[in-house]
C-alpha cells in the first residue's frame, strides 16, 4: 500500500493535498498504450470522485529498474510524457511519474505535477536536486534498506536546494504493488 505523507499541506491543480484528508496515488505501474492510459485514468477520477476522495494518476515512462532486460519498460520518455501531459490536461487531474536520471526532471516536470523518486534510488543527490530545482512537488517513495527516520536526509536535500514541495511514500506492498 502507498501512504504518502507530506511535509507540509500543498496545492495541486486547485486542491489541497496532505492535511488530514486521505489521498491516493493511482495508476498503472508503466504506460503501455495512450487509450488505455486514458482508460485507467477516466475510470479512477471519476471511482474517487463518486467517493469524495482525492487522487494523483501515478504512471511511469520508464521503469528502469526491472528484474530482466526482457521486461517491459514502457513507452519512453518522449512519448509517454506527451501523454502524461495530455491526460492532466483533457482529464483536468494531477499527474505524477518516476524519474530515474537528473536529466529526466526538468522535461518530466513540464507535463506532470508530481516527480517521484524510485525507492532505490531515494538516496541520489544529484537526482533529488534535480528533481527539487524544477519546483513540482517530489514524492521521495522510502527505500526498503532505509530506516524511516533515514528519510529526513533526502527531505533536507529537496528542502536545501529550494523546494519545500515534498511527499514521503512507504511502498507496504508486496513487490506486485498488491496490497497486503
């Protein structure tokens, strides 16, 4: 399960983000196609909107951090972040990805709202500076080799570089992202 914590209240898209009101992070683990992007992402705004709940759409370009080189990585940065433009912008929801390179982030930044940092790369300086000079909101997921209180570190290098816009994430699935 993903339980996103904030440092502080933060407004997305003309909503309010991280007081005490659950929110959720939703989507597929990697784009594979526009229309079923499309598909997933209509279907969860209006799921969480019938609940009065609010939500980011969560998918990735790229997972970089597959198991095999056989294993699907998505469609790239190029395409997949024209779609994850179009869908915060058709859809009028807030939209986050993984990044994986400090040089993803300012590109990444132009089309979604929210810049996720993978768990195991949760540590990366030069990718947490990157992704916190852009000023979108980051969501730092906690590495599974880190004890939680490890995380203030990677809070104060985003904060540091100039962005108080940061979410924490504990991934406590199982590795399929089920919930357990």
């Amino acid at each position: 399960m993903l339980t996103p914590h904030s440092v502080a209240p933060l407004d997305i898209r003309g909503e309010r983000f991280g007081d005490d009101r659950l929110f959720f992070l939703a989507g597929p683990c990697v784009l594979e196609s526009r229309d079923l992007a499309f598909d997933i992402a209509g279907t969860l705004k209006e799921w969480f909107a019938a609940r009065n709940l609010s939500f980011v759409f969560k998918a990735s370009f790229d997972k970089a951090n597959r198991s095999s080189l056989a294993g699907g990585r998505g469609s790239g940065m190029e395409v997949g972040l024209g779609w994850l433009a179009d869908i915060r912008k058709e859809l009028e929801i807030p939209v986050l990805t993984d990044v994986h390179l400090p040089q993803q982030c300012a590109p990444a930044a132009e089309a979604v709202d929210v810049l996720q940092i993978p768990a195991f790369l949760c540590r990366q300086t030069d990718l947490l500076v990157a992704a916190a000079e852009t000023g979108a909101v980051v969501n730092i997921k906690k590495g599974q080799f880190m004890a939680p209180w490890d995380m203030k570190h990677a809070v104060t290098k985003v904060q540091q570089s100039g962005n108080d816009r940061v979410w924490l994430t504990d991934n406590r699935g199982n590795n399929n992202g089920d919930f357990t």
